[in-house]
C-alpha cells in the first residue's frame, strides 16, 4: 500500500473529521474510499466498485430511469393525451369544471 499526502484546508479537514467520526472511519479511509470509485479496479475477477459520476452524468442517468419506468408501466406523455386548442383556452369549461371538482372536495 502506498501513502499520499494532501494537503487540504483547516475547515475541511474539521469537517472530514466529523464526518469520518460519524461513519466510524478514518479520514484515511474515507479518502481511499474516494478514490477507489474514481478510479475503479479489478479485484479478484470482478469490478471493486463503481466510479463515481459527474453531476450531468447523473442527471442524465436519472432521467433515463423515470423515463425507462415510464415506458414500462406505459404511463407518459402522448399528444393524444393533450386538450385541443379550443378546448385549451375555453376558460369557462376549465371554470366550470374547477368549479364542480372542488364541490365534490367539500360534500364528503
């Protein structure tokens, strides 16, 4: 095993710290931790640990899950599902029916 050394500032060495304390670890190890997923290795035939993804990265895998969910359930949004455009800016009909929704709200 090889030692580094990194030299980080007095709050955020205070606050790794705390940190390492809460997760009853090391500084140490949380370190090593950190950098295993940022540069991920093989260990005894299988991946150690998966590497640690940008922000976009992230966002975008997130998205791709609802939208795969979406799929799967077939619940989404279709242009047969959307109001025609008459009917999108006839606001007595959407009055009306505000009306009667919130009516039936107040009768139970």
């Amino acid at each position: 095993m090889r030692n580094i050394t990194v030299a980080v500032d007095e709050e955020t060495h205070r606050r790794a710290r705390v940190r390492a304390a809460e997760l009853d670890t090391s500084v140490s190890a949380l370190v090593r931790e950190f950098l295993r997923r940022l540069v991920p290795g093989e260990r005894r035939g299988r991946l150690e640990s998966q590497p640690l993804e940008s922000a976009l990265e992230r966002r975008r895998r997130l998205f791709e899950e609802v939208f795969a969910d979406f799929d799967a359930r077939g619940v989404g949004l279709h242009m047969a599902d959307n109001l025609p455009r008459e009917a999108l800016h006839d606001r007595s009909t959407i009055r009306s029916e505000g009306d009667s929704a919130s009516l039936s709200d107040t009768d139970g």
